[in-house]
C-alpha cells in the first residue's frame, strides 16, 4: 500500500491511513485534459476503472474526487485486492486471457522486472503518449526499473520505501532504555548492536512485550539495504551465495532463537491488534508503515512512538508502479490519470495524508522539512529523504517476490516452530524450486 508498496520481499498490501503534517505550501494539484475519443455514453463520458492492491491511499486523499472535478465527464472506480500476492496471482490470469483488465493496474516494484523482461508486450508503452518527457521528473533508479530492453516505458512510478526504525517511546521509558532518536542510531548503528539492545529489553520489558513483531520483518528491512540480492546485474540466481542474504538469514535466526520477537504473521489480524496492545516495541519501518502504525493505533497511539535512523545504513523496501495494460478499454485517458496521479503536486500531497514517500524527484524536496506529531514530532522528511538519497540502486529480477517469500515463510517456522536453521534453510530451498522451477 504503496513501496506498496516495494523493493522487496513480498510485502502484502498494506491499507496506509493517518495523516503527517508537513511544513510548507503544496503546489496546487494540475493535470492535462484527455482529448481521447473513447467513450462510455453520450457526451464524451468515460468511466475510468483502477485495479490496486491495498489502497494507496488515492481515495482518502481525495484525488480521485479532485480528478474527476477537473476532468468533466470522467468517473472513477477503484478496486482493490487486500493481498498483493493474490493480486499478481489474479492479474497473470487476466493477462493471459485478455480479459477482465482495469485500465490502470498496479504492479509492485518486486514484480516490475517480470513485466519489462517477460510481458512487456501485454502493456502499454506510455511512449506513446509522451511519457518519456516525464523522465526528469522520477528519481534515476525509479525510472529505470519500469523501462524495458527496447526503451520501452511500462509504468510510472508512484512511492518508494525508504527505511528507518519506529519504536515505542513508552515502552523503552519502562525498559530503561534511552528514547532519545539520536542516542538510539548510534547504540544501534550496526545490527548486532540492535540486537544487543534487544536483549537488554528482553531483561526488563515491560509486560509481554517482545523486542520487535516478527523476525520476517527484519530480514525484510535487511535485504533492502543490499543492492544485490537474488539476483546479480546480469540476471544470474544468486540468492543462495549471496553473503549479504546469509547474514539478513543469520540475524533473523538469532532474534528468533533470542526469543526477541512476538512471533507475529505480518499483515494477520493478530499483527495488527498488536499494535495498540503494546506487543513489541520496535518494527522495521519503511516510510508507508508510518501510515499503517497510524491506522491500527488512532489516537491512542500518538506520542507513544518516534523513528530513528536504521541500524546498518540506509536501504529501500517497497514501492510501486501505475501501469496501462494492452487489453485496457480506455488506453489514453488511463495514462492521463497515471500521470496525474504520479505527478510531483500528487506525490507530495500522499506524503502529507498518507506518508507514502515520493519517487518524484521534485516531491523529495518538498517534504525535506516535514515532521510528524504522531511519531513525537521525529523529522520524517530529513529521516526517509536521507535514506532514500542513500539507498542502493537495487537489482531487480524476475521473481523476487517468490524468492523473497519462501525465505520469510523458512524464517517464520524458526521462530513459531522451532524448526533448526539447516531445515529451514532446506524447506526454503526446495519452495523456490517448486516456485520458480
């Protein structure tokens, strides 16, 4: 909801709610008319239909109303599958048969590299429509993830995940640990020293609560400090090599046998009423998750949390692209809401409403200032744009997201089941083979 929401292990869809405040005047919101000819009735009326995971957040922004105000004649409709897994699963299906196809479909940054390396030829190259004068407007990285081999552009991008740390202020008070964002970046500059600090939680948390919400979680914020992960810049598996991944796996699989974490399914219903019951004091924090803190706590929660730096440098997890299928009903009024929506004025108003973290590049300098009350007034703008400025550009491939999930769901029998590292490691082995042959 948006990275969205990503880049990644499989991030589920995340409903991202709750408001950031953000210092300075938006620019007021603009977008070109469509002068297409397809219509839906008399009068040059034109249903426009969305298809995302999650929500991003659009609707509670407002922009679809604002949109269809400045477009007479054009009416929205979202829909949204709660899961991205089985959003991708449901929309391979309507790819290969053509039908059923909204006009704008959404596609996490974990799934972009299937689309411009193996079905570029089932969506729109927004070429077409003059896309590639967008091309200043996108962060490099952004951009170029969503281009195919012959320069195609297949989507425009909407957030990224820049990461941090959030925490529960109340509950280290009652630990006696520090609170202070600054002392905590550097006790916890390096993983290890997070986990350090974990078990000095462990030792005087205040009631059931755990150090973090699941070790999948940290293994997730990990991996997004690498730049290569499961697969090398030439298109080579290398996940099971790759020392950067080893040591996301070791780390987790030391939270899990220190028994520092809650033991939670990310996205379960248990995860999310864990929330405002104080269940663990730490998550790995990409910027959308502030949206998602605010949501499963509301009001009781404001104050109680802050955002630090991250341990181990900076790194991305999640994000997002609106893409045009070929099947799609209303092709050029469809890339005309895409740009809209991605467009830098939108961008930074999401940050405002939502905390999604722009990909537009002149949206980052808007939100440099921002800072939050809900997270005790922490300097999100300056945190998220530091590490987004700093993240590695990440190597995408084709099936990140399988890889990426049968290694968390390894890590979840570690550390729900008990099960050793080495079969763990084994299981996950033998699901990426099942999954990706």
């Amino acid at each position: 909801m948006p990275i969205a929401r990503a880049a990644s292990t499989t991030r589920r869809a995340v409903v991202r709610l709750g408001a950031v405040a953000l210092t300075g005047a938006l620019l007021a919101a603009c977008g070109g008319t469509s002068d297409g000819t397809s219509a839906d009735g008399a009068g040059g009326e034109v249903t426009l239909t969305v298809d995302l995971f999650g929500s991003f957040g659009y609707e509670e922004a407002g922009l679809y109303a604002e949109y269809e105000k400045l477009h007479p004649g054009v009416t929205i409709k979202q829909t949204d599958t709660e899961d991205e897994a089985d959003y991708w699963k449901s929309l391979q299906t309507r790819l290969a048969g053509g039908g059923g196809l909204a006009d704008v479909q959404a596609i996490e940054v974990g799934r972009i590299a299937s689309v411009t390396q193996q079905q570029a030829d089932r969506f729109e190259d927004l070429r077409k429509y003059g896309a590639e004068a967008l091309k200043e407007q996108f962060a490099p990285a952004k951009w170029a993830a969503a281009t195919g081999k012959g320069g195609e552009i297949l989507g425009l991008g909407t957030d990224i995940g820049p990461e941090a740390m959030c925490y529960r202020t109340d509950l280290f008070a009652k630990a006696g640990l520090p609170t202070d964002r600054e002392e905590l970046a550097g006790k916890w500059a390096t993983w290890d020293g997070y986990l350090a600090l974990g078990k000095q939680y462990k030792a005087k948390a205040p009631g059931k609560s755990a150090w973090l919400d699941s070790v999948g979680s940290l293994y997730s914020i990990m991996i997004g400090q690498e730049k290569e992960r499961y697969y090398d810049a030439s298109g080579k598996l290398i996940w099971e090599d790759n020392p950067a991944l080893r040591s996301a796996w070791d780390h987790s699989v030391k939270a899990a046998q220190d028994g520092l974490s809650a033991k939670l399914d990310q996205w379960s219903p248990q995860w999310n009423q864990a929330f405002s019951a104080g269940s663990f004091a730490t998550i790995p924090c990409p910027a959308w998750m502030l949206g998602y803190i605010k949501g499963q706590t509301g009001e009781a929660g404001r104050g109680k949390w802050d955002v630090a730096k991250l341990p181990g440098g900076a790194g991305n997890w999640g994000g997002s692209y609106l893409s045009v299928p070929k099947a799609a009903k209303h092709k050029k009024e469809a890339y005309e809401l895409v740009k809209w929506l991605t467009a830098p004025e939108q961008q930074t108003r999401l940050f405002e409403k939502q905390g999604n973290f722009p990909s537009a590049t002149g949206s980052i300098a808007k939100v440099a200032g921002a800072k939050d009350p809900f997270f005790s007034n922490a300097p999100i703008g300056q945190i998220f744009g530091e590490a987004a400025k700093a993240a590695p550009v990440q190597v995408l491939g084709v099936h990140d997201q399988n890889i990426a999930q049968q290694i968390t769901n390894a890590l979840s029998e570690v550390e729900r089941k008990g099960l050793s590292p080495d079969k763990a490691w084994s299981n996950a082995k033998k699901g990426v083979e099942n999954t990706i042959g």
